[in-house]
C-alpha cells in the first residue's frame, strides 16, 4: 500500500492507511470518541505531535477505556482497579441497605 524507506518512521502513513481503509470499506469513525494513549515508561514523548483524524485533532491522554477495560500509558492497573472497586461498593451498598 506505501512504501517507508527502511529505519524511518512516518507515523502520519498509518492515520492515512486508516482513513483510506475505512473510506473503502464504508465504515465510519467517531474521532471525538478516539483516544490516543502512547503506551511507554517515560513521562514525556519528544517530538511528539498530535495526529489528526479525518481532520479532528487526537490529543494525547494518559489513560482510555476499551472494551470495560481502562488501559493507561504505563499499562498499570490501578485505575481499572480503582474503577470496579468504586462500582463494587455502591452495588453492595444499595444490595445491603442501611445498617441500624
């Protein structure tokens, strides 16, 4: 489909690659319902740039939900953890009622 000479990098290629194939097979994208996460161990991405997608700008966050699941940058679990724990308390909550 293109051809990136050997030891570069054009990460704008694969956003392109993505809206041709999307535009190909019918399917639509919601960008405003996109998110971008760089799962790495550093804090900082230099030269980082925010792409764009069917010309909506994807900005960089540091944790999304897939699929029920929340993945962050550092791929911890703490957050998706946090999450359920939180649901767990209110639905045991509600089930118990008021203790007298």
């Amino acid at each position: 489909m293109f051809a990136v000479p050997q030891g570069t990098v054009e990460p704008r290629l694969g956003i392109t690659a993505v809206e041709i194939w999307c535009d190909e097979v019918r399917l639509s994208i919601n960008p405003d319902k996109t998110g971008l996460v760089a799962f790495i161990r550093r804090r900082k991405l230099p030269g980082f740039f925010e792409p764009h997608l069917f010309g909506v700008t994807l900005h960089h966050s540091m944790s999304v939900k897939y699929l029920g699941v929340v993945l962050d940058s550092w791929l911890m679990w703490r957050e998706h953890v946090d999450v359920k724990v939180r649901k767990l308390t209110i639905c045991f909550g509600h089930v118990g009622g008021p203790m007298v």
